[in-house]
C-alpha cells in the first residue's frame, strides 16, 4: 500500500543491514525494544463491553501500581489489531519499562495484588514478538 515506504525500499533491495540499522536507531530514539524491556497483556472475554471493562479496570489498578514505577510508560486499554479471534473480543494494554529489573517488579506487583494471572481470559507476554 506504501511502495515508498523505507521498509519497503530495504526489502526491495534485498538491504537486510540497512533495514536493521534503520529500524535500531528508530527503536532507540523511540525507546522501544530491545533497547527497554515490554510486557503485553491481553485480555478476552465472549462480551464485547465486558471485554472493555475488565481491561478498563485492569489498566486503571496498573496505573495505580505504576506510580511506584514512574519510567514504566502504560498504553490502553487498546483494540487488538485482529481484535476478535473464535468469538472472543480482545483488549490489550502494554508496558514498557527502561529495563528487565522495573518490569518484572512491576508485574510481581500486580500478581501479588491478585491482578494478572495467565489464563483462558488473560495472557501475559513478556517481551512479545509480534503484536497481534
């Protein structure tokens, strides 16, 4: 749909280094990974307001958490980009922290507070490799 998109040009070009250059230095001055650690968590439920509302309130009790961490930046309660899968909604919130000590204190937090926990309705994942 962008054929004069900077992936598109590396990709044309067989540029593999200049694409992972690029793309580095874009990651870092964004402060994405892999230079800052990300958790996404995804929540799915049958009920479409339903699904919203837990992830609401989730994302407002991990907020709250959050104050204890004020360079851990929080995103959503966000639509998936495939946001119903098998007749279930999903919503994701995503976490990213400058390092793996902030985020993993973060999360033992919110498992300690009785927040998260990986399950049909819930899936947490640590540095994910893809966002869908």
């Amino acid at each position: 749909m962008q054929p004069d998109a900077e992936p598109i040009i590396f990709a044309a070009k067989h540029d593999y280094r200049g694409f992972a250059e690029r793309e580095l230095e874009f990651r870092r001055q964004s402060n994405l990974p892999p230079w800052t650690r990300m958790a996404r968590i995804v929540i799915r439920h049958k009920d479409h307001l339903k699904c919203y509302e837990v992830a609401q309130h989730l994302a407002t009790e991990l907020s709250a958490l959050g104050r204890s961490f004020p360079r851990i930046r929080q995103y959503g309660p966000m639509p998936c980009p495939i946001s119903r899968i098998a007749g279930f909604h999903r919503q994701a919130i995503e976490l990213i922290a400058p390092d793996a000590r902030q985020m993993q204190q973060l999360l033992t937090a919110a498992r300690n507070a009785r927040l998260l926990k990986s399950d049909s309705r819930m899936a947490i994942d640590v540095d994910p490799v893809a966002l869908l």
